[in-house]
C-alpha cells in the first residue's frame, strides 16, 4: 500500500467501482462480484480486497464480503 503506484491503482479501481455500481443496480443486479489476483494470491491481492471491502462497506447502504479463494492454498 505504500507504493505511489498501488495509491493510482486503488483511486482509480473505486472511482470505477463507484460509478459501475449503481448502474447495475438500476439494471436490477443485486449482487457484483469483484475479482482481485496476484501471482502468489497471499499479499498484494489480499491487501488490496480487504482494502476494497473496507471502502465499499463503508456506506450504509452496501453489504460486502471478502472472500480469500486461495489463502489456504499451499504454493510450491
């Protein structure tokens, strides 16, 4: 999260996210799934969902989960 980079990425991704959202929920969508990958799966990606979780949940309105596929994967 320190990363000048990550901040870019992370400011932009929500404004997307912030935009997208309601559109799907004016087309009836009642759930959106966010998929977020890394190459071992067990730091950037799980920084950045539970960073995402965060900042989307943070509203009243908004029910997020965060789900870590992978975590318990063993890599070799």
């Amino acid at each position: 999260m320190k990363w000048p980079e990550t901040q870019a990425f992370l400011t932009k991704l929500l404004d997307m996210l912030h935009f997208l959202i309601p559109q799907y929920r004016k087309e009836g969508k009642s759930q959106v799934i966010i998929g977020i990958g890394c190459t071992g799966g067990k730091h950037r990606s799980v920084a950045i969902s539970e960073y995402l979780g965060k900042m989307l949940g943070s509203s009243e309105t908004e029910a997020v989960t965060v789900s870590h596929r992978d975590a318990d994967r063993d890599r070799h």
